[in-house]
C-alpha cells in the first residue's frame, strides 16, 4: 500500500479496492494478520 507504515488501511485505500496479497503472518492473540503487496510481487516474478 506505502513504502512506508501505514497506521490504518483507510488512510491509503478506498472501500471497494481490490488488491491481490500474500499473508505473510497471523497473529491471533492480537486478531491481526500481516499482508505484503511486496513479497507477492517477487513471487509473480519467479512464476
């Protein structure tokens, strides 16, 4: 979304956005999830 941390979604991205992803970690204790528009990059890359 940013090159740099982005404190809420919202901030960057409209309701409605599509965007494709990659999960990168689960934290369910704190009920977040971690997603990178970056790794996924690199991964269509190697395909």
């Amino acid at each position: 979304m940013s090159a740099r941390r982005v404190r809420h979604p919202l901030d960057v991205l409209s309701v409605g956005d599509t965007l494709d992803v990659m999960i990168i970690s689960i934290d369910e204790a704190r009920g977040r999830i971690g997603l990178s528009l970056k790794q996924l990059a690199k991964e269509k890359k190697r395909a």
